[in-house]
C-alpha cells in the first residue's frame, strides 16, 4: 500500500499543533516528503547491484565452486574496487 503525499501532508499538519516531541516528528515526515519528491535522490546503493558478468567470471576462475559464499563476497568486494 503507498501512501500519497497528500496523506502525509495531512499527518505533518496535526502533528504540528501537538507538542514539541511531535514538532520533530513531524519535520522528519516533512524531509522524507521532500525525498520522495526528487528523482535525484532516488539512487541505487551499491550493495543492492546486481553482479556483471565480467565479475563473474573471474570468480569461476578464482574458485572451485561457484556459487559459493566466498567466491560472491570476492566478485562483489572486487566489483566494488572497480577491477571487473
């Protein structure tokens, strides 16, 4: 279920009249609304990427078994350093 900004809006305005614990929640509501609204900030980490091919492959010649834990924290570390 998403949740509009328009709800969001609507929580922060309550929020605001309440006391100052809720001040502060409602400014942080307010930030996560101005993120939600530029694209730019939107950015892929990089630990959700996918591995590349090239990456893989030098695991396979790295290692006996691949998949395998080892070998995809090496593809991954290695891909991070920018080597594959």
């Amino acid at each position: 279920m998403a949740i509009k900004h328009k709800d969001l809006k609507k929580v922060v305005s309550e929020l605001e009249g309440a006391v100052k614990a809720h001040g502060r929640q409602a400014k942080t509501i307010k930030q996560h609304i101005v993120d939600m609204g530029s694209p730019m900030k939107m950015k892929k980490s990089p630990k959700l990427l996918k591995l590349s091919a090239g990456c893989k492959a030098a695991a396979r010649r790295k290692f006996k078994v691949y998949p395998s834990a080892y070998a995809n924290m090496w593809a991954s570390k290695t891909q991070k350093k920018g080597k594959c």
